[in-house]
C-alpha cells in the first residue's frame, strides 16, 4: 500500500513538472534550427522556378534565393548601362564566370534559360559560347553562337555519355543588345530574340532530354575537343562582348512571359529583421516595409504587392490567411506606396492573432515572393 502511494505522488509531481515545462515555452519563438524555415535576405525567397538569376551588378552574386554564386573569371569589368542596368564584360580571351554544381541547377526535363547579350563579333574560327552545363569534353546543354554560320545553336548530350542532338536557328544579331531565351519543353527546344521566336534552319525543334550528370555551369566559356576542329582555332572558346542578366528557370516559359521585368527588392525594412529574429507584442500593430527597384536603379512606385501570413510556431504550419491592416487608406492585404520614402507599406494588425511565430509572405507581382518571421508574446 505504502508503495502504491509512492507511485501515485510521484506520478503526481512528474506531471506538475511537465505540466510547467510545457507552459514555461508558451509564447516563445522557436530559434532559426528549430523553425525549420528559410529566412528573408537581401534577394529573399523568389518564384521557385527561378533556380539561377545573376544580375552581374558588380558582382556574380546569384539572386533568385537558392545561393547558386558564380565566380567571375579574368577581367571582372562591369558596364553601365545595358537594357537591364551593369553588365560583365568578356574580353574573348580569359574572362568567363563559372557556377558550381547545385542540385537545384540540374534541369533535365524542362527548363527556359534567359540572357541579355551583346556579342562584338563572331570570326570564322571561334565560336562564341554563352551559356554551358559542362566540363572539359563533356557537356549536358550548350547555347553559343556557331562560327562561319554565325547562327544559334542549341546542343545536348555532347561527350557526357548521352545522346548527342542540336538544332541551330538562325543568326542572332551582333554589336547590338537583344534578349536571348531558349526554352525546352522535354520534347521541344525554341529560341526567341526580343521575344520573337526564331526559324530553324538546321535539324529540327524536337531533341532528345539533357542527362543530369552534375557538371559546373560556365558562362562565356566551352572547352571541348569538337570546338577546335576550325583552322586556327582552339578547344578553349570565350565569348566577347557583353552579357546581362541571366536567368535559369526549371520550366519552359510562355512566349509572353519571356524578358519579362523582375523588380530588385531592396530587403525587408525596420522593424522588421531581415533574420527572422524580430518578436513584438501581441495586439501591436507592426508596419511591414520594402523599397523596389527597377533595372536603372530607380524607385518602383507602380508594382502590386499583397501580403500573407502562416502560422509556423512549435513545428506546426498552419494555413495561409491574408494580413489585415490597421490603416483605413490600405484596401485589403494590398500594400500602399508612400511617395515621401519611396516604400510601400502595410501596417499589419496583430489583435485577432495569436502568440507564437508568424512567417509573412510578401507576393509582388513579377511572380517573385519574400519570406520573412516574427514572433508575437
């Protein structure tokens, strides 16, 4: 009996024990390991289908969110302006930029790949590389602008154990800036300039899949034995000129959707914390800011920008809701542009919410969105 007793008041206090534990944590905002989520930088959380973006504003920093930095090889001259702000000069002798391999680059069965481009000239033994999923003598896709033809060629599979297909189309323009976007379906390869899709005038649009063999990706540079074949050339081929704004998407993009506009956001702004660290007072109302850019370095004052939350706290996601505000002059979960600091602007009700964390979702309406965490006690 006496031992029974025992058991019951120790059961007893282990409950009262846990029962505090439990009730000391209410409130708390878990820490970046224990929430599990991916925290607002300067270039955010993009649309997820955006896998590369590299703005080449000084540097070959990768903006799309999924850290896929390039290393810039020789020169390193950035020129203002190009239809999308800087831009990385390529000497044609030893400047290229090189990616390492990611897993998020590994398109196969479907990607889009977008680059403004001014090539200086195309001699009748050097070809003109653009953009290349490669290594020395083995690539899995190939964009350059062939010798003698001067035309656009497309190629997969070259070396890498695959099966080797291409399609050329016909010439891009040369000492003038043009958009440049190659999209393939997994059945279907097409080239547009400026938007315009471009006639084949070798092989045709169908090609076989690029096989994922986690190679680099090098822009402005090829090497392999087959580019060497023309008298005088060599294996080694860099490009000339000027390139800008590269984009890898991992599905084939629509025609009308190609070279469209992605504001530079500027970062979340105070008080906020761009790590995610920020914790308010429930019932506060917090303002939620951001600046947008376009390519010239100007104040967007015109984009569409809508705000989200999600209830992340202990592990648990919850559904998305649309934020409210507290300002009569906001229409919906719609931010506002102040003219006076060039920001837009939602000032986000707390008082129907609930104690724990809280990830914000800014949606804009170049098809990117932004993550950001607080917590509210």
């Amino acid at each position: 009996m006496k031992k029974l007793m025992y058991l019951i008041v120790l059961a007893l206090i282990l409950g009262l024990v846990l029962t505090g534990c439990f009730l000391s944590n209410v409130g708390q905002v878990p820490t970046n390991e224990q929430s599990g989520i991916t925290y607002l930088t300067k270039n955010g959380i993009l649309n997820p289908d955006l896998v590369a973006l590299w703005r080449f504003n000084s540097d070959a920093t990768d903006s799309s969110g999924n850290g896929n930095d390039g290393t810039v090889y020789g020169g390193k001259i950035y020129e203002d302006p190009s239809p999308m702000g800087q831009a990385l000069s390529f000497d044609g002798t030893v400047d290229y930029v090189e990616v390492a391999h990611a897993d998020s680059l590994d398109v196969t069965s479907a990607y889009t790949i977008e680059v403004w481009v001014n090539v200086t000239d195309v001699p009748n033994n050097i070809y003109r590389p653009i953009l290349f999923r490669g290594t020395t003598n083995a690539n899995d896709i190939e964009v350059y602008i062939q010798a003698i033809s001067k035309g656009l060629v497309v190629a997969h599979n070259r070396g890498n154990g695959g099966t080797f297909d291409y399609v050329r189309f016909d010439a891009p323009p040369i000492g003038e800036w043009f958009h440049l976007a190659v999209t393939f379906d997994g059945t279907d390869v097409q080239a547009y300039y400026g938007g315009t899709a471009i006639t084949v005038n070798q092989n045709t649009t169908q090609m076989v899949p690029p096989l994922d063999t986690e190679k680099d990706w090098w822009i402005g540079k090829v090497d392999h034995t087959a580019f060497g074949t023309l008298s005088g050339g060599s294996s080694v081929n860099l490009f000339k000129g000027l390139i800008d704004e590269v984009r890898i998407w991992k599905v084939p993009l629509l025609q009308g959707q190609l070279g469209s506009l992605i504001y530079d956001f500027g970062g979340i702004l105070p008080p906020i914390k761009a790590d995610g660290s920020s914790v308010f007072k429930l019932g506060r109302t917090i303002p939620v800011k951001f600046q947008l850019r376009d390519a010239n370095g100007d104040f967007v004052s015109t984009a569409v920008a809508n705000i989200y939350l999600t209830k992340t706290s202990n592990g648990v996601i919850g559904i998305e809701e649309d934020a409210v505000s507290t300002a009569a002059a906001t229409t919906g979960n719609l931010f506002r542009y102040d003219d006076t600091d060039n920001q837009y602007i939602f000032n986000l009700a707390t008082k129907l919410l609930s104690v724990g964390t809280w990830e914000i979702r800014i949606e804009l309406d170049d098809g990117m969105s932004y993550y950001v965490e607080i917590g509210l006690k």
